[in-house]
C-alpha cells in the first residue's frame, strides 16, 4: 500500500518528537555558530596554538550525543569544541577555555584540544591520535566493575582506524563486553591524506568484523537523525548486554584540518568541497522539519538569532574572565603540593 | 618482624590493599592464571576473582590505557608489566594520558593508577630484555617515581603508590626478587619522595637507587674493612620527587659524594643528583663529585661483557678512593 505524504514525511523524521527534534537542530546551530565565532577569533589572535574546527561534521556529535543518559560518558579527540557543547558544557567555558582563561572549562590549561568537564562526564579532548580508545574502554571496565548500566560513547577520526590503539581497544572491549559505543568520524581525511590511500579497506565499519561480538554499522554522517538512530540501538544494547559497537560515520569537513590548514589545495579541490557542501546537516533537518510542518522559517531565524547571541556572549565571557597567574603554573600537576624542581631548581625563572 | 623476600613484600603489599579498598584491581599479562610472571601476584585471581585481578592480551599501550581510563573513572588500577622494557609500548598511555590528565583538565581528573613492573638488567637478556627505564619517567613532572631496593621498602611504597591519588611508575629490581629481609607486621607505609639512609658513614657518601643500594652496601663493608673509609650509602627510593635535602645534607657532612646508577651516563638520573650537590653543597666538597654509571652501550648477551658493563662494587671502589684522594 502507497505511503501517503504525510507518512513519509513522518518516516523521514522517525517518529521523533518535535521537541527533540529542535534540541538537536539547535545544537547542530550552535555548534557551527561557535566555530564561525572560534576562526574569527583566532584570525583577530585571541586564540592560539593547534585549533581544529568542526564546521560540516555537525550531525555526527549531536545525532549520538542525543542518544545518552546524563550520567553516561563522552571522549573524544582534539576536534572537540562541539562534542563538549552538546555534551552540557557551557559555551561561556569552551570559549574560555580557547582564550586561555581562568574561566574555561580545563582553567586555561588544555586549550582547545583538551577540553575537560566533570561535571558532565566530559572525558576530554585527546591530543594524540587513537590514544583515548584505551581510555574509553577503561571507563567501560569501571562501570562493569561496579555493576552500573551507564554507557561510554567515544568519537576518534578515521586515521585512527590505522593504529594500534583502535585493535587494542576493540578487542579488549569485545572480549571482555565493556559498554562502550565508538564512533568513527569519517571525513575521508586525516589532516590532508585521503583515508583511501592509506587504509586497506575502504569501509571503515567493516575494521570490526575482526572482533566477535562487536556488531558494526555504516551511517550517513550528514544526516543527524541517522546518527541518532544509529547510536540510539547501539546505547540500548550497550546498556542492556554490556556489548560494545563500533559505528562509522560518513561525514565531511567543509574546512582546513586545523586553523592553519586551507579548506582545499593539494589533497583536494574547491569543487570537491563546494559539492559536499550542497548536503549539509543542518539545511537537510531545517527543510525536512518545514516541510513536515514543524518548523517555520521565522522560527529558524529566531533560534538561530539566540544562538548567535550566546556565542557572542561566550565571546565576552572569555574575553573578560581573568588570565591564569602564576600560582596556576604548578596547581594542578599532583594532588599534593608541587614546586616544580623544589624552588632550588628553578632559582632563575 | 618476619624475613620475606622483596617478592613476597610486594605480594604482601597487593593482597592489604585490596582487602583494604575495593576499587583496587590488578591487570596485566599472566597476573592471573599464571600466578605472574615473576609471582609478584601470586595467590590474588583466587582471593579476589577475574575482574579483581585481570589477565590481558600482550597489549602494553592498550591495557595501560584501559588502566587510565578506569582511573578517571575512579578504580584504583595496578598495572603490571611483564618488564619495563615492554612498557615502552605504553610510553604514550603513561606520558600522554596519566602524567597529562590532572593538569590538563584544570584539576578535574584524577588518575590513582601505579604501574610497576621489573627493571634493570638481569642474568643475560640482551639488549632489549636490560635497559635501566628510570631516568625516562622521573624526567616527567605529573608522575612519582619508586625504585625500592629492599623487601620492606617494596612493601612500604607500594601500599604508599596504591593509595596515592597520581599516577605513579613503580620500577622494582629484576634481580631483587629473591633478596631477603626484616619486614615490619604491623601495616607499613613508606612516605614517597623520601630518602633513606642505608648505612651511616662520615667519610663519603654514596648516592644510589635499587639494586644498585647492594652494590654500594657491598663496596662500603670493603672500603672499611679494606681502606678504613666509613661510607654513608643513601637509599633515594624516589626517583620523583627526588629527596635532595638528604643526600645534600649527607654531603654537607662528609665533604665527598659518588654517584651511582645502573643505567646509562648521558642524562641519567645521576646528572641531576650531581647538580644538586655541585648547586647546593659547592663550598664543602673536597673534590670533584664522581659518577659510577652503566656503560654507555646497549647491552651484550655474553656474561663476560654483560659483567663488565653493570657497575660493581670495585667500580664504586675505585671511584671513592679517587674522590678519598687515596688512589
């Protein structure tokens, strides 16, 4: 029997509720909103080092982070300004964080690839290619040891699938059914090597096959609802069999791997990226959202409008909370007192 | 007191501190079944079950991560490593997570792990199977370095490294397992960062670490019996923090210092030791500060050059007499 119009519409947005709906276009929002604020900022000098944007991949971290309990975990890379806004963290502390200030959500001390928040189980920001999924699994391990039913939702880049790290942790978790969900962002390259001519297999997911009892699935990365529904089965089985599942999505960085990289050049062309760029995220909920009547574009425009508002705010924020002073230098490396070589060894500085 | 071996004191120092808190386990390749490689764990899959006590995969980067990640999640991990030498795979987990999680997040996470494992050279391994790893962590602000020599300092500091709230690299003597002594019964905890002196002496001081605190102890009786010199040996048992107030206080008094490690020259942990003293005690040596070190050189499997490449007593002998100005 043929759908009727109003059937598929609603099959398009699975049944979701409206205002679940919204939430997640609204974090979809923010997020590019707060990267557009973030490349201004570090092009006027008000943030510094290594600053990596997640402008196109928007659909990934809020389709999966929508699936979680509160008290379930979220690691991720150093790609990780959105992660840690849709995960609870405030947009006043990653902006902060960025500038280097006493108020971001690590104190200043972590910048923008190592943005930590206890409070939300925000596991952090990880420099260092693959090295989190280790880590992620460890947390896995603690709420088995415990007996507890929360979740551990760990996101890496696609060059992490070429490491040691990314074996290590999947078998670990498979063999032991720790309850992590791992999400590959796959944006087809890491930094400026496309994934193909450094990986042996195209599809990513299929990586996992090599661990029994770790189920695998390709999504459609650009579609934040695919990711959610995605995520939202592999939670559930996570939560309910303590079973690990590894979840590739397709997605695309519109911009330069960090900061000082440009969008297209040697690796690939402006076409290229001018084309991927015609399926974006955000525009492909807002249309199916209008079209299914539940959203107006008036409506759009004011959310939009509030969210440019609290970027703007966070921007102020940062710029106004003070910088860490020097009794900062050594506070936080242990627990107990610290002073570096004993004053003796640092009589100079 | 009892007489254990330095095994038995770190067996001992497991099993209490397991009894004690339920959020220390153990993990590592063959800490279970096997009863560890070198029995360090033996006896504990029995007492405390298969996720108390978790048999690993040869995985070193993997596992320690694991270990890290459940640290942050608020276990207590001891992690063992079949060597040190193993542990390089898990150079990253342990510099670029434990050491880093603290500080980076702005005092949010902590990583209450200890990693610990055999070091040092032993009967003919070859070079990759006798490297000396202490300089590479204590050089690493946000982690402690152990390195004790004796069963009750393996006992006193491991329970200290258990209960520590920082990540903390336990490096134990590959040929001390066997060695003996007086332990105390009653629970023992050994502050980390803190010194020991081993033997008292008014003549030179002997700065060490690890099994290297025999050599020096074994110099010591012969440089009396022999020389009439009267050696203060000091035990550094930490290589982070490194206890400077007492071996610089041992020099301000008998005006001479060697310094001996097992590992290599350049950059070893005594290069600091030595600046400590030349920086702090400079107007009360009487000559020049001297360094007994391993050899330059990754290690042969031959005993007859494996012999001459450890440092022995007549190594640090001859050093003293030349510090003694006696030779």
């Amino acid at each position: 029997m043929a759908k009727t119009e109003d059937e598929i519409k609603q099959g398009d947005l699975q049944g979701i509720p409206r205002e679940k709906l919204l939430e997640m276009l609204r974090w979809m929002v923010l997020s590019r909103r707060f990267e557009e604020k973030t490349a201004e900022a570090y092009q006027t000098g008000k943030i510094g080092g290594f600053c990596h944007l997640y402008i196109g991949q928007e659909a990934v971290a809020v389709g999966a982070i929508a699936a979680l309990r509160e008290d379930d975990y979220v690691f991720t890379a150093y790609r990780d300004h959105a992660q840690a806004l849709v995960r609870g963290v405030s947009s006043d502390a990653v902006m902060a964080e960025l500038y280097g200030r006493i108020g971001g959500a690590s104190r200043g001390a972590g910048g923008s690839m190592h943005i930590f928040d206890r409070d939300v189980n925000f596991m952090g920001g990880h420099g260092i290619v693959g090295t989190h999924l280790p880590l992620a699994a460890g947390v896995g391990y603690a709420i088995k040891y415990r007996g507890g039913d929360q979740v551990v939702l760990c996101f890496f880049g696609d060059s992490v699938v070429n490491g040691g790290p990314f074996h290590e942790a999947f078998n670990m978790v498979a063999k032991w059914e720790l309850p992590v969900v791992y999400v590959v962002e796959n944006n087809s390259y890491g930094m400026g090597t496309d994934i193909d001519r450094v990986a042996a297999v195209d599809d990513l997911f299929t990586r996992a096959c090599a661990y029994q009892g770790k189920k695998a699935e390709q999504v459609d990365g650009m579609d934040v609802l695919a990711v959610y529904d995605a995520t939202t089965r592999a939670v559930k089985r996570a939560r309910e069999t303590s079973r690990p599942t590894f979840i590739e999505a397709r997605t695309y960085r519109y911009l330069g791997h960090s900061m000082s990289d440009p969008a297209h050049g040697t690796y690939r062309s402006r076409e290229e990226v001018q084309a991927e760029r015609k399926n974006d995220a955000i525009n492909s909920l807002a249309e199916r959202m209008e079209q299914a009547g539940l959203l107006t574009d008036e409506e759009y425009k004011a959310m939009d409008a509030g969210v440019i508002a609290e970027v703007e705010r966070a921007a102020e924020f940062a710029e106004t909370s003070p910088l860490p002073g020097r009794d900062e230098i050594y506070a936080h490396v242990y627990a107990d007192e610290f002073r570096g070589g004993l004053d003796r060894r640092d009589a100079w500085r | 007191m009892a007489l254990i071996t330095y095994r038995e004191a770190l067996n001992r120092a497991l099993r209490e501190e397991m009894r004690r808190d339920d959020r220390v386990f153990i993990m590592g390749e063959e800490v279970g079944e096997y009863d560890g490689a070198y029995k360090v764990s033996k006896g504990l899959l029995d007492e405390f079950g298969e996720m108390r006590v978790r048999d690993t995969p040869i995985a070193e980067n993997g596992f320690a991560g694991l270990g890290v990640g459940a640290a942050m999640a608020g276990l207590r991990p001891v992690v063992e490593f079949m060597t040190w030498n193993f542990a390089l795979l898990a150079y990253d987990a342990i510099v670029n997570s434990a050491a880093k999680m603290r500080h980076m997040s702005g005092g949010q996470f902590t990583v209450p792990i200890v990693f610990r494992g055999p070091g040092g050279s032993a009967l003919q391994l070859a070079a990759q199977h006798s490297q000396v790893p202490d300089p590479w962590y204590a050089n690493i602000p946000g982690l402690k370095v152990c390195t004790p020599a004796t069963p009750a300092d393996a006992l006193g500091l491991l329970k200290s490294a258990i209960r520590d709230e920082d990540p903390v690299v336990f490096i134990e003597g590959e040929l001390l397992y066997n060695v003996k002594g007086e332990v105390p019964d009653d629970e023992h905890l050994v502050p980390i960062g803190l010194a020991d002196i081993k033997r008292v002496g008014e003549d030179v001081t002997i700065v060490t670490h690890s099994k290297m605190v025999h050599v020096a102890l074994q110099a010591a009786e012969k440089l009396a019996a022999e020389h009439e010199v009267e050696a203060e040996v000091v035990d550094l048992r930490s290589l982070r923090p490194l206890d400077l107030d007492t071996y610089v206080a041992s020099v301000k008094k008998t005006n001479r210092a060697v310094v001996l490690e097992e590992g290599w020259p350049v950059a070893g942990i005594g290069a600091q030791i030595v600046d400590d003293i030349q920086r702090e005690a400079f107007d009360y040596l009487d000559a020049p500060v001297a360094r007994v070190s391993g050899l330059d050189v990754p290690m042969h499997y031959a005993r007859a050059l494996e012999k001459i490449i450890v440092p022995d007593a007549e190594a640090v002998i001859r050093a003293v007499k030349h510090v003694c100005y006696l030779d």
